[in-house]
C-alpha cells in the first residue's frame, strides 16, 4: 500500500485521455441539481473533487459559485482538466494523501473514480479535510445492461478486465458499510442517454483504462469485436447514430462530527490474519482474547494475551498524526477497534469502555498503552514511530485492553466510557 495512484489507472488513463474526454458522458442536469442541492455548494463555499479526471464533472459545477478544488494525479487526465475548468484550482497528491490542512473544506466529491482508490484511506482523508457538518458524496454513471446490445457490450469489455477495480464491483460499497466515518448514507438516481456514432462508441471502449492500457493486439481484438456486436445488433446495426443508456447515481452522507467526550461510536472494527494494516470487516466476536477473525504475526508474550487482548485507537488521534505529515488511517497501525468522539488524551489504565448497549454491550478495561514497534516505522516519516508513543504523546498512543464481558462488536455502535 502506498500514495501512489493505482498503477493500471495511471497507465490507462495517461494512454487513453483524449479518447476519455471525447467519449465519456458527463452527467444528467438534474443528477447535478441534486448534488449542488446535497452539498450546499454555493457563493462563500469550498468543494474539493477527487480524481477530478478531465473535468467532465467539475466543469458542470461552475455554475454553482462555489470555489472549486480539484485534485487529478493523473498528468494527462489533468492538462485536460485545465483547459475543461480553468476556474478550478488544481491541489496536489491522491486522494489517500489530500495536499490541504484539516478541516478546510464544506464539501468532497469524487465522479467515477472511487472504486480506483483504497476506500478506507480516502474516507479517512475525506474526513480529515472536511469541515464538521460536511459532506462527501460519490457520483457513478453506469451502462445500462439490460440493453441485450449493452450487456454484450459490458461482457466483451470484462473479458480483458484482469482484476482491476471496477464500478460494478461491490467492494467500494461494503466499505461503506464497514466504516462509519460518514453516515447515514443518501442515495438517488437518474437516467441519461449519450448519443454517439459507431466510431463513438468504439472511442468510448478505448477509454476504459484497461483498455487503453492492453497491448496493441488485444485492444484491437476487443474493437473488432465490438464493431461486429454493433452491426449484428437491430438496435444498432446500420444506424448512423446510437443511443448509449446510462443509469446515473449519486450517494451521499455527512461527515460525523461528535465533539470528543465520553460518548462516541466505533468507526471500524478491523482484523486480519496478523500483521499491518488491519482492514475493517463487517464485525466481530470479541472473547476473551480479544476478535475471533484477527490474529498476530508475533504473538503472546509481544501481542496479545488476555491483557493484551484489544488494541484500540482513535480517528482524531489519526488526524493529529496524519497533520504532522506522517501517514495513518483506520487499521494502519494494527487497532482493532477505531473510536470516533472520545476524549483520547484523558483516558487512564482502569477505565472502562462499553460497547453496545445492554445486556449484550461488550466491555473493556483499559490496562496500558501499545508501544508501537518497527513493524509500523515505514508509515512514519524518519521512521520516528515515537509520534505515537504512550511516552511522549500519550494523547495520540493506542491503548491495550482486556475483555471483561464477551459479545459481538460492529462498526457504528456506541461507546461510552466509565471511569476506573
């Protein structure tokens, strides 16, 4: 895992972005209303828009007065960018490490390309640089499939599709689900047809990254094909112009804002088969030696153990951490729950924290800060991993705990902190 861009959007978007800006859709008038509308963008506010592509988005919220922000990595896709929205200014990095300071922004929004990023660190970052009460939202065009000619269209173009993130995929949607950095999320859709020759619709073939990207054989393959879909199809054979259907979804949500108390909720539960990053997952079953589904790579007496059995941390902590320019997000540092709206720097080895409510609330008893080891130095700058040492910052350190009553943990449930 890295901040580089993903190395086949690079490869494909810098080899296919005329034909990207040719051929693409943009999106349908009252798709954009909606999202102006969603995202109060107007006069006096700031959007950010991530993997902002050509502009194909970004030019059509001009007209909302709002001051426009674009971050695209992608040096071909961005020269288009700048001729499309010239009033747009352009920010550095990706968008799992925004170029710009904590809370700067009303508004993020990301237009075809969230499936192309690792989701829980540009939630993370999203919520960093957004304002308390902002909001991100997430726009999609998708082919509409039950089209017959479409749908052939659709299973000639996955044919060449070699495990790169995609739009259909459902990956990017389970994220949101597993994290509640924003929530709860909003979700519409509406209907536009793009009207395109037959060359257009093999110039919007090639603009598909993996496309462009495939050798020379391959990507004519792949055309010959579609040219010979076309002119078998009755929709389509002979006519000079084709309508393209496309399906448009927009999806939003707020970015949670609890002031940090001794009421919050779990952001992400994460584990993995043992070492760093620990993804979030849909939940867990905490026991006595803490989740079920996650283990160590260096166990008991290193990690681990019944006092040692649930490594906790917290978002604002991340952000601390991330503001003084090292990397970190959900799971990066091995946590197995991450808490939002907690007052981190005031807890003490005895607390307790209950999670859920009722008879089934999970308890934990905090014994002592995790101190971080070289398995995490690579996130850090210099690798001074002491940035989150129970030593020097203990505000910003994970704290070990044990479980006192056993039960199921998943993402959103509240915590509430009793003191020892």
């Amino acid at each position: 895992m890295t901040d580089a861009i993903h190395a086949a959007a690079a490869l494909g978007f810098t080899a296919g972005a005329d034909a990207y800006e040719r051929s693409r859709p943009g999106y349908p008038p009252d798709a954009v209303e909606a999202l102006v509308a969603a995202l109060g963008l107007a006069p006096g506010r700031t959007v950010l828009e991530l993997g902002a592509g050509t502009g194909k988005l970004t030019r059509l919220l001009v007209p909302s007065g709002a001051r426009l922000l674009a971050l695209e990595p992608v040096e071909a896709m961005r020269a288009k960018l700048r001729e499309a929205a010239p009033a747009a200014e352009l920010v550095d990095g990706t968008a799992e490490s925004i170029g710009l300071p904590a809370a700067s922004v009303d508004a993020v929004v990301v237009a075809q390309a969230f499936h192309w990023f690792d989701a829980i660190r540009a939630l993370s970052e999203a919520h960093r640089v957004l304002r308390p009460g902002g909001r991100l939202a997430l726009v999609f065009n998708r082919r509409d499939a039950t089209v017959p000619w479409v749908r052939g269209l659709d299973d000639a173009i996955r044919r060449i599709a070699v495990g790169e993130p995609q739009v259909w995929d459902t990956a990017w949607r389970d994220m949101l689900d597993r994290t509640r950095l924003f929530g709860p999320w909003q979700r519409q859709r509406f209907r536009q047809v793009q009207r395109l020759s037959p060359e257009g619709v093999l110039d919007r073939v090639a603009s598909v990254s993996y496309v462009a990207a495939a050798s020379s054989e391959v990507r004519a393959g792949l055309l010959d094909e579609v040219r010979a879909l076309l002119a078998a199809d009755p929709l389509t054979a002979g006519a000079t112009t084709i309508e393209l259907p496309y399906d448009t979804e927009v999806l939003w949500a707020e970015r949670a804002s609890p002031e940090p108390g001794d009421v919050g909720f779990v952001v992400a539960v994460n584990a993995n088969a043992g070492g760093v990053p620990k993804p979030p997952v849909a939940g867990s079953s905490f026991a006595r030696l803490g989740p079920t589904n996650d283990a160590h790579t260096e166990p008991e007496p290193v990690h681990g153990g019944p006092d040692q059995a649930v490594c906790l941390y917290a978002q604002e902590a991340i952000e601390r951490v991330r503001a003084d320019g090292h990397r970190a997000f959900p799971g990066a540092y091995g946590e197995n729950l991450t808490l939002l709206g907690i007052a981190w720097g005031q807890l003490a080895a005895g607390d307790r924290l209950v999670v859920g409510e009722g008879e089934t609330a999970v308890e934990l008893e905090l014994t002592k800060h995790t101190a971080p080891c070289q398995t995490l130095a690579h996130w850090f700058v210099g690798r001074r991993i002491a940035r989150i040492s129970g030593k020097v910052h203990p505000e910003d350190a994970r704290w070990y705990a044990r479980v006192l009553r056993e039960g199921e943990v998943r993402p959103g449930m509240p915590v509430r902190v009793v003191r020892g």
